[in-house]
C-alpha cells in the first residue's frame, strides 16, 4: 500500500523532511503527485528524479490537489506559507515531523500558528513528543524507508570501519560566546579524542550540512591540520558504515548512527543548553570531562 496520497502536493525545503518524502516517493505505486521542493531538498529531489517537474510557485503545486504533504523545515518559510495557503484553500495538509526538537516553532509564522490537520512521525520518540506537544492533532508512525533503504547496505560494509565521521550542522545559536555554536562543538571535539579513546592520528571525515558552503569550515579545518582531516562526499549510508563512531550536536544522523549500532556521540560543549534529542544511547562528550 502507498503511504503518499494520490492528488497530493509534496513540498519540502530542509533536507531531513526530503529524505523521508522522497523516500516514500520512490516507494509508492500512485502516480498523482505535484512537486514544489527547494533548497537542499531539490538538489535531493533532482538527484532522485531528474526527469519529473519541479513546480514553480506555492500557487501553481497547490492547483487541484486534494493533500499537501510536507516538511516542517526552519530555514526558509516555504513549507509554512504553503501550509497557510492550503489551509485557506480547505486543502488537507499532513506535517513530516523528521526531528525531536522545535516542534511548535515549526509552525509558528510572523507571530502566528497554522497547524496541520495530520501528522506524520517515524519513531516512538517523535510521536511522543508529537502527541504532548499537539493533543489535538492526530500523529501517526510512517514506516522510515529512509533509515530502511541505509540500513539495507550496512553487512557488505561492515569491515570498512576505518574513520570517525563528524556530522556538521547549522546552529542557531553562540550560547553565550563569540562564535557560532557549530564551532565551538568542532573545537569542544578536537580537544575530547582522548576521552573518546581515539589517538590523535585516527582519520576524521567531516560531512558538511547540505544548507552549508562547502568552504565554510576551512579556517578551523586550518587551527587543527595536525590532525588526519577529510572532506567526506558519500551518500550517507556508505560514510555510516565506513565510520568506526559517530560525531554531531544534534543531527539526525546519530539517530541512524544509534540504529546501526554504531558509536554515537554528541558535541554540545559544557555551555551548550541541555541536548533535546530522547536517545539513551548516545555519549555526551561533556559528560566525559
């Protein structure tokens, strides 16, 4: 059975959202969809399916359609004002919750809230926050053919384990210092290595955001060239299961990394507020000094 429904609008921008949806897209067996992906999302979208149309405007995706399935990204506002002109058009909207943090700021737009009529989540952890967070809006687990499809590849890999995988991600925030929080985790994981039990030589890919510049974290790549550095250009299934740990604040992929039992740290440094991911599994480095 398809999980997309037929006649939907399938709108993304971040690239967590993307993944799931495209994920499902490539999975289903109806044929009646019209697509509005943006961002890091359309890169994902074009790579997937280079011959299908990417529509051009919120008006011209949500012409005709019955559903709007889409992400809940917090870079642009693309999925929200789509959410806010399906809602007037009485169109059936259906939320992609890809995380475990910020669940009411997704919907938040200029000082307002526009709520879905569905949500859609791919673990416990996430519908459970989901259902605290909007009692009033019906959460359902979707099967995660994104993780599924990653995990498939992981036994032919599994004697690759060479590197540690650092998982670089936008923050929003300098928790009190001078430079962004994203730095300061990178710097906070150079200085922790011993504590993981790692030696100074070990081989360290880093995997940058797909929002990023490519060359954004040169000049820190430049303080710590003493270490065994690399720019990692894999899909994510192969770095995973190449990686002998794996290393982020809060991204989504130390929830893969968890899934394929895979070392998993986060860091957050000291002054980092309290982490909102639900994950038992995962090693705070902080929590090692």
């Amino acid at each position: 059975m398809s999980i997309l429904k037929d006649n939907s609008a399938l709108v993304a921008h971040d690239a967590g959202g993307a993944n799931h949806i495209i994920s499902w897209l490539k999975n289903s067996e109806n044929k009646n969809f019209k697509f509005f992906f943006h961002g890091p999302a359309r890169k994902i979208f074009e790579d997937n399916f280079p011959t299908k149309t990417n529509c051009h405007s919120i008006d011209e995706v949500l012409t005709n359609v019955d559903y709007l399935i889409c992400g809940t990204g917090w870079q642009t506002t693309i999925e929200i004002e789509c959410i806010k002109e399906a809602k007037k058009r009485n169109i059936i909207v259906i939320c992609v919750l890809d995380h475990w943090v910020n669940y009411l700021k997704r919907f938040n737009y200029k000082g307002d809230y526009f709520f879905p009529n569905k949500i859609w989540v791919t673990d416990d952890y996430a519908k459970k926050i989901s259902d605290t967070t909007f009692p009033n809006i019906p959460s359902t687990i979707i099967e995660n053919t994104y993780a599924k499809d990653i995990l498939s590849n992981s036994d032919e890999l599994s004697l690759k384990k060479n590197c540690l995988l650092y998982v670089c991600e936008p923050i929003r925030s300098n928790w009190g210092k001078e430079i962004p929080g994203e730095f300061q985790a990178i710097k906070f994981f150079f200085n922790s290595l011993a504590l993981m039990g790692y030696e100074e030589n070990i081989k360290i890919k880093f995997r940058i955001h797909p929002s990023e510049e490519f060359n954004k974290y040169d000049l820190i790549f430049k303080e710590f060239n003493k270490y065994n550095i690399t720019i990692d250009t894999d899909d994510i299934g192969t770095s995973l299961n190449k990686s002998l740990a794996v290393i982020a604040c809060q991204s989504y992929v130390l929830h893969l990394s968890i899934m394929l039992n895979i070392k998993t740290f986060s860091s957050l440094p000291p002054n980092a507020p309290p982490s909102s991911l639900p994950h038992k599994e995962i090693v705070y480095l902080r929590e090692l000094l």
